[in-house]
C-alpha cells in the first residue's frame, strides 16, 4: 500500500508535519552550525535527514498535484 491510497486529507496532514519537521531539522542544523565547535558529523547526518525529507516532500507534491499535461 502506497501513499497514493490514502485521502487527499490525510496526504495534506503528512505533508503538513514534514515541512514542520524540515524546517525544524534546518533550525537545528543551523544550530550546531553556530556552535563553537559544531560536530561536523552531526551536521552531516542532519543535512541527510533534511534531504530526505525534502524528497518525501516533492514526492506528495507530486501526488497532490499531478501533471496536467501528462
């Protein structure tokens, strides 16, 4: 079961709560970055965290609104 079989409703809410959740692991990202010593692998595993939500994001965009052209 993909998520293609849930409403529109509950793919808005998932949507909703990853760009929450993006914006929150940029602000920590940031965060550490400021740091006086930031933990540079920290960083990193949150920049891939961040990409990968990013990805799931563009992906329900992408079922949210399909191509009309296509």
């Amino acid at each position: 079961m993909d998520d293609s079989d849930f409403s529109e409703e509950a793919l808005r809410a998932r949507l909703a709560e990853l760009r929450q959740e993006h914006a929150d692991v940029d602000a920590s990202i940031q965060a550490v970055a400021v740091s006086p010593l930031p933990d540079m692998m920290l960083i990193g595993r949150l920049k891939r965290k961040k990409l990968a939500l990013k990805d799931e994001i563009v992906r329900l965009e992408d079922i949210l609104t399909p191509d009309i052209l296509a």
